[in-house]
C-alpha cells in the first residue's frame, strides 16, 4: 500500500508579520518556522494507518520550499514516515495553489498512491485549494475537513466537519484524498529512537522546474496590514433610542448578541 | 588491690577456642549474606564510584562517626547519635578485651586492663551501655508509642530492637553477677567505677556463690550467641544498614550537587534512553535501596508529599528496592507511577536530608527521560504546547523569538550582535525576557549594574531557553539542541564571563553547559551583587523593611548560596523574620522540575502552602530571588487568599530602590 502526506512549512503565527519588498507576502526575517498544524494531523493519521498496514505499506512525506522546509520534512520522518520528496523551490512562496496542486500532482501521477493526506488549509495562505485541487488533476476522489478516518481494504469511512458543530460521513473509494481538520487525532511526540532513524531515512530532493508547468491563475495584488480604524462612536439622544441603536450595533458589529 | 579483672573467670580459657571459631562462623554468615545480595545490585548498569579513593575513605569517616547527617533532624536522630557512640564504645570496648586476652598477655606479658586506665575503662564502657540501653528505649518509644506518622513499622523493627535490648540487658547482668561473685566482695571500691554492674550486682548479692557462677556462665554463652545472632542478622534484616548505609558515605557522588549525566546523543548503538526496568538503573541505584532504613525524612520534606501527592521519594527508593529483588523485569514506571514521577520538583530537600546518601532525584529524572524519550509522554497537553513553543520559538510562551530583547528596548542595554565590548554577559532567560513582572525584574538590574559601572551585553532575540524545563521533564535531546546553540553563541561571542537573574539558568549554564563544552564562570546575580557592594562598587542607602526570605532550592540547596542574598538585604536596611523551613530546609515553590511549565492538578497548591508559611511569620513582604518563585508566589497569594496581606518581590527591586548614585 503506497501513501503520500503533503506538508508545509510554514512561520509561526505568533512571529510579528511585515510585508516583503514587493508588498505581495510576508517579509522572512524574524520569523520562526514549523510545520503547518493541519499537515500535523495528515501525518499523524498517515502514520497511523501505514502502522496498522504493516510491512506493506510505505509512507512518502511530500514538502515544497527551500532548504528550511527539510526541517519540518525530518519531523514527519521522525513521526513515521518512510521517506521524502523535497521539492527544492526558493520561491514557492510566489506561487497559487493551482501551481502548488499541479507540481504535487505531477509528482504523485506515476506513483500509484492508495490514500494521499493533506492538511485542510495552510495556517499562513489558508486557501484552503490545495488538497481539492490534486485530487482535481489527479481523479482521486476526495473529501475534506475529515475529524474521523476509518479504511478498511479500499475503502475509507470518514467524519467531516460542517458549520455548526454537525458531523457528516463519506465513504470513499481509494485512490482517495482527505484533507485533515483539528479534532481528527492528537499528534504523537517524536520519541529519541524514532527522531534519531529519521536522520537515515532517504530525502530525494527534486528541483521544482522538472515538476511544474503550469501559470500562476491568481496572483496576490498586495499584503498590507489591516487600516487602522477610526475611534469609537458617541451616541447621542433619548435613553429610549440609545438603546435600541446600541442592541443594533452590538447585533451587527459584534457577536455579542445573536 | 590491683584494679583489674580477670578475662574469661568462670567460663575458662578452654573457650578461646570454640568462641573464635564461632564467631568466625558468625563473620562467615554475614559476609556470605552480603554476598549471596550482591548479584541484585549487580543487575544494575556500571558506574565508577571508586574513584578518588582517599577523599571518599575521609568523607566516610567523617559522615559515619560525627552521625552529623543522623542528628540533624532532632527527633529521633539525637537518641540514634548517642545510641551509636554508646554501642561504638562497647564495641570498642569488647575488642579491647580481646586483644589483650589474645595478644597482649600471652604474647607480650603487658596488663593494659589495669589500674587507673582499668577504672576509666570500666566507667567508660558501663556509661556507654546506660546511654545505649536508655537511647534504645527512647527509640523504642517513640517507634511504637508516640507512633510518628508516616513511620511504618515492620517484623525487622520487632526483631532488632529485641536483640539489641537483650544484649545490652544480658550485658550488664552478666557483669553484676560477676561483679556480686568478685568485685562486690573483694574490691568494693572497685566496683564503684561500674555503676550500672554495680546496681545489677545488687540485686542478685542475695544469691548463693553456686547460683552466681552458672547464672553467669549461661548469661555470658546467651550473651555471646545474641552477639553472634546480631552478627548474623546483619545481611537479613534492617541491621545491614550499619554496612550499607555507612559504604554510601564512601559511594556518595563527588560531582557537584545536581549533575546530571549526559546522554551521548552522537551514539547510534543506543536504541534505549532513560529507565524503564531496574535494569536500565545502575548498581548504584539497587545499592541505594538496601542503604535506605525507611527513616522517612526525605518524605518528610518533600513538597510533593506534603500536599497530598502521590509522591513519596522513599516509597520510589522502596518499589525499585523490591522490583530488584523479587521482579527484575517488572515495568519500574508502572510500578512507581507516574503520576508519582511527574509530581517532582527536583528540590533536592530529600536528598540534602537522607543520613544515607542516597540520590532520589536523578533516578526520577532517568524514569521521566524513558517516558519523554521513549514515549512521547507528557505530565499534560499544557507541557507538550509549551515543550513544543520552546522548540518553535525557543520560549515556553510561544512568543515571538524576535522580541525576545525588547524588555530592554529603552534601556540602552548592549546587544552582544552589535560587536561592541561588555563586561559581561546578562543571560536573562525565558521568563524575565517575556513575563511582565519578571520583567520588571530584568529592568531592576540593569539599573543596579548602570549604577555600578559594569557594561552589561544580552544576546537578545538570539537567545533561547537554557533548556532547564527540558531536561527536568526528561527530554535531553531538545535540551542538548537549545543548549548547543546558546554555546555556540556564547563561544562565537567571546563572552569571558555571564550572570543570571534565574537560579535554573544558572545552575544550567554554570554546571550542566560544561559537559556540553562551556567553560566559563557563571554566576547568580545575589553572589554578583555581594562582591559589588563588598568592593564599594555598589552602595546602598538602608531604608528600613521587615521581610521574610525563602530560599530558592537551586539556590540555596544545590549552590549553597544561603548567606549572600541576606547579607545584601541586610545592607538594604531589612529586618528578617525567618521561616522556620528556611536555608537548606527551604520548602519548594513547586515549579521546580520542568513543573513551570505545567499546571498542579493533584492535591493542593505548593505555592499556597509556602505563602501561607511566609504568613505565619507576620512579615507583610516575602523576598525571592528567582523567576518562578517569584510568579509561583503571586499566583499563591493571589489564589491563597494572601492579597492585600503579604507582598512578593524580588532582591532586586529591593536593591534597586536603594541605590546612593
């Protein structure tokens, strides 16, 4: 059984955000990098079902980006994964999801996976396309926000996340892709052994122009802070109408009332 | 009449003989015992402890015949002291006896055991069989009729406290019917320098020569087989601790307090990290568990226990004592616990009180670093979210790594990235960098360095966590991680000499770093601050406050440094009013031990106990000097319902506020 998980590396959402010198993303001084939250629960569940598969099965551990994404590579090794393909791009930053969907999709097209994990959206982009998308240019049915996963011989019975708190269930088919939601496991701690069979473990690195031919479809206009917004609002009047504007502000404006 | 007695009347030198082959038979027993436990110990891994022959032979003599470690507490170690040199004397006695039986008389023809020397000897031996006679009641009493809590009594309790009354007993009658058949008729002045033989010979003064003579023989063979049972029982029972417990005086660590071993992380062949059975221990940690007398004091003292964990050091000492013995390849972390394991805060107060030497702490360390490295277990999400943030941004906030230098943002503080020259190097660790109120802290001492002329340098958003939490938790290869990059910044740097606000920080980089490649002195601002103003380069104008001190453990038990800070606030113009646990009997803030960064579901709050002590003094202001104790305490006077009544502050703003420019 082959299995691929797609992760990104991405800065931590506490670091201070300043746009580059082109004003279209984020600046990458000072930032500190990890793996993105919903790719940790794509590997944690890849791992999981590569375990109960057992010696068949094999576990590739996908990432774009320059050299620093090896770092988030080696922790899905660490993890479980069997091994890597980094598809070494020191500008993958620049490029739309339709792009990054179609290098993974070219990457994934002659391999054979059964089940391919991504992460639901990135924490950075949050496009949220990515994972569709592969399944799109792959024909791989897919769903996605799973918070349960279940496969038995081919077919795969998930939990999905929808608005409100509701859970529905897919059955799938592989070759199947799922993109992963917060809520679907908790991710395991690398422990020391596993950390130090990762350092073996195979990284073919792979420059992005031999997988990409596509043309960005969008391109991002501009990153800039949020305007700052004006001061607060004096309401003035008879206490009978000030209430009434109030409820309706506090209805509008905030989720205060419902 | 010549003051002297005559060896061996009534029982005859026909039993010289028979009485050394016995007691080398009883020798034989005891050594045989000990032999027959020594593939036990041996189960466990290799440790030189041999080392340094001579300093561990002087640190035994010294430990075991001052019993100062026994004394130190005074229940129970004050009768345990005299009850020892009582016996000591007796034996020494007994030996006396023999070698001029054996040796000096028929060899050389000399009476030592004569005259004036006879009748100090005579005094000597019975004051030291009344002290041990009315020492061992004391223990007896207290044992089994005060009942001390926590103080389990066992069938080896019953059995040796009975044989040593009976030896003692029979020994004392054996001499009063020797006495009542000689001294008492024939050299009555004599027989004042044997007081107690001398009360004993009178009570039987009434029977007749014929009854004296057997009534004495048959107490002197039950005598020398009680002597010999005790020889015996030595190995079996609780007695062995009178070998065991005096070679860990001679098997104690010579490292400084608190290290810690490091794990080769550059060695492929280890596939297992930590203790997970007594196995993966070493001979050092089995042997501990026969040194251990249950005295229960290191329970006593820990924190843990005191707030109704499920935490006893001595139980943990005891599981791993009958894991080695009866189940070797029973799980050590399943049986300990961890709930037990997690609840430790690395105090050290119960291996800085155990008159056994033993070393409680680092065998908790070797089980959690199975549990981190092993299994990927935390204490609870809490730890691995902040374990995690440490690795990410190489804080336990999760705060950017880039503020981490703009606490000192306004204060015109050096950034060593900058190249300029410093004095030395401020390492501020994690919690005086992000916190507000330890941050205040940070602030405060800069102020007193800028007073004092010294040229401070912080590295800044370069710096990350010391890697203290990590290591306490178990997780030596994150430690190892943040630890090498600070180092190599610090070498990279030059940096001739680093201080520290954080007593964990500085245990780390002062101790721990060295076995990671850096050398350098490193020093707790308290020692810092002490020579600044011995040296008249600091100087402070006394404002009166009365206050309460608590003594952070890794200050004060691991460094030892107890007197620095209070000389400091003495200068500072403060009255202090003394905790009763304080110095080295100081009760830990709780978040010791990687426990910072977790939050105490079990039992009640540390910190709420130790701000309550502080209370009992009737100081309205408790002085600390480290980051967690000082967040610790304004948490327990917050949630201990203490505010309002008792403040929290650090020596530093104390110190600060006094500055004469």
């Amino acid at each position: 059984m082959k299995l691929l998980v797609c992760i990104k590396q991405v800065p931590d959402l506490e670091s201070r955000f300043k746009p580059n010198a082109e004003g279209v993303w984020y600046n990458e001084t000072d930032l500190a990098w990890r793996m993105n939250e919903y790719d940790e629960y794509a590997v944690e569940q890849a791992v999981q079902l590569r375990e109960k598969q057992g010696d068949g099965a094999e576990l590739t551990v996908l990432s774009i980006g320059p050299d620093r994404v090896v770092e988030a590579i080696k922790k899905a090794l660490a993890m479980g994964a069997d091994k890597a393909a980094h598809i070494q791009d020191p500008a993958a930053a620049a490029k739309d999801p339709w792009q990054i969907a179609s290098i993974i999709a070219a990457y994934a097209k002659d391999k054979g996976f059964d089940v391919i994990f991504t992460g639901m959206q990135s924490q950075d982009r949050g496009s949220a396309q990515v994972g569709v998308t592969v399944a799109e240019q792959l024909g791989y049915t897919c769903t996605t926000t799973i918070v349960g996963f279940e496969y038995d011989n081919g077919n795969i019975t998930a939990k999905r996340e929808l608005e409100g708190g509701i859970k529905g269930v897919v059955k799938l088919k592989t070759p199947a892709l799922v993109t992963c939601q917060l809520g679907l496991n908790v991710p395991r701690y690398p422990t020391l052994p596993n950390i130090m069979k990762a350092k073996k473990k195979e990284i073919t690195t792979i420059p992005v122009s031999d997988l990409l031919k596509e043309d960005a479809m969008a391109t991002t206009a501009s990153f800039h802070p949020p305007a700052k917004k004006g001061g607060g609002i004096v309401l003035e009047g008879d206490v009978g109408t000030l209430v009434d504007q109030l409820i309706a502000i506090l209805k509008d404006k905030t989720a205060v009332l419902r | 009449m010549e003051a002297t007695r005559e060896i061996y009347w009534n029982i005859g030198h026909g039993v010289v003989i028979p009485m050394y082959i016995l007691a080398f038979a009883a020798f034989g027993v005891l050594a045989w015992g000990f032999w027959k436990r020594m593939p036990v110990w041996r189960q466990g891994k290799a440790l030189d402890r041999f080392d340094r022959y001579d300093e561990r032979v002087k640190r035994l003599i010294a430990e075991v015949f001052s019993q100062e470690k026994i004394f130190r507490i005074k229940d129970g170690g004050i009768f345990h002291s005299l009850f020892f040199w009582g016996f000591l004397i007796l034996f020494a006695g007994t030996m006396l006896v023999m070698v001029q039986a054996d040796f000096l008389t028929p060899l050389m023809h000399v009476n030592l055991l004569s005259g004036e020397f006879y009748k100090a000897f005579s005094l000597v031996l019975d004051l030291a069989g009344l002290v041990s006679l009315g020492m061992l009641s004391g223990l007896v009493v207290r044992r089994f009729v005060i009942r001390p809590k926590g103080l389990e009594i066992v069938r080896d309790d019953y059995i040796v406290l009975l044989l040593l009354f009976v030896i003692l007993a029979t020994g004392f009658f054996l001499e009063g019917a020797r006495m009542a058949a000689t001294e008492l008729r024939q050299n009555p002045q004599l027989a004042l320098f044997s007081p107690i033989g001398l009360l004993a010979a009178k009570l039987m003064a009434s029977m007749s020569m014929d009854t004296l003579l057997i009534t004495h023989k048959a107490l002197w063979w039950f005598h020398f087989i009680l002597v010999l049972a005790f020889f015996c029982a030595i190995p079996f029972t609780k007695l062995r601790h009178i070998l065991t417990t005096s070679t860990n005086a001679f098997l104690a660590p010579l490292e400084p307090k608190g290290s810690i071993a490091t794990i080769n992380l550059e060695d492929e062949s280890v596939e297992q990290f930590g203790a997970a059975a007594i196995t993966d221990l070493t001979w050092k940690d089995l042997f501990d568990t026969d040194a251990c007398t249950s005295c229960k004091r290191c329970q006593d003292r820990c924190p843990a226990y005191a707030t109704d964990k499920p935490l006893s050091p001595m139980k943990v000492i005891k599981q791993i004592g009958e894991l080695a013995e009866g189940n070797p390849s029973g799980n050590l972390i399943e049986t300990v616990s961890q709930d037990a394991l997690w609840s430790c805060t690395t105090c050290r107060a119960c291996q800085d009180v155990c008159p056994a030497n033993i070393e409680h702490v680092n065998k908790i360390l070797e089980m959690r670093r199975n549990l981190t490295l092993m299994e990927g277990a935390f204490p609870g999400d809490e730890v691995r979210t902040a374990v995690s943030n440490i690795e990410v941004n190489g804080n336990p906030f999760g705060l950017a790594y880039a503020a981490r230098g703009e606490w000192a943002d306004c204060l015109d503080v050096t950034t060593m990235e900058s190249g300029e020259e410093v004095d030395i190097l401020y390492f501020v660790g994690c919690y005086a960098s992000f916190d507000k109120r330890n941050q205040q802290v940070a602030k405060h001492f800069i102020t007193i360095c800028k007073a004092a002329g010294i040229k401070i340098g912080i590295l800044g958003k370069e710096e990350k966590c010391c890697g203290e939490p990590l290591r306490k938790l178990g997780n030596e290869y994150l430690y190892q991680m943040m630890a090498q990059e600070n180092i190599e910044l610090i070498k990279g740097y030059g940096v001739k000499r680093i201080v520290t606000t954080c007593p964990h920080c500085f245990n780390t980089l002062s101790r721990d770093y060295k076995d990671l490649g850096l050398d350098i002195p490193v020093e707790h601002y308290s020692t810092f601050l002490s020579r600044l103003i011995a040296d008249e380069r600091l100087r402070l104008k006394p404002e009166s406050f009365n206050f309460t001190y608590h003594d952070s453990c890794y200050l004060g038990r691991y460094m030892d440094i107890i007197d620095q800070p209070r000389s400091i606030l003495k200068a500072a113009g403060g009255h202090i009013t003394e905790m009763d646990k304080s110095g080295y009997d100081s009760f830990c803030c709780s978040a010791g031990g990687g426990r910072i960064l977790a939050e105490e579901k079990l039992g009640s709050k540390i910190s709420e106990a130790r701000v309550a002590m502080a209370q009992e003094t009737g100081a309205a202001l408790l002085v600390s000097n480290c980051p967690f104790c000082l967040t610790m305490f304004e948490d327990g006077i917050k949630t201990g319902g203490a505010e309002g009544h008792l403040q929290v502050r650090d020596l530093a703003e104390i110190v600060a506020e006094r500055i004469v420019v």
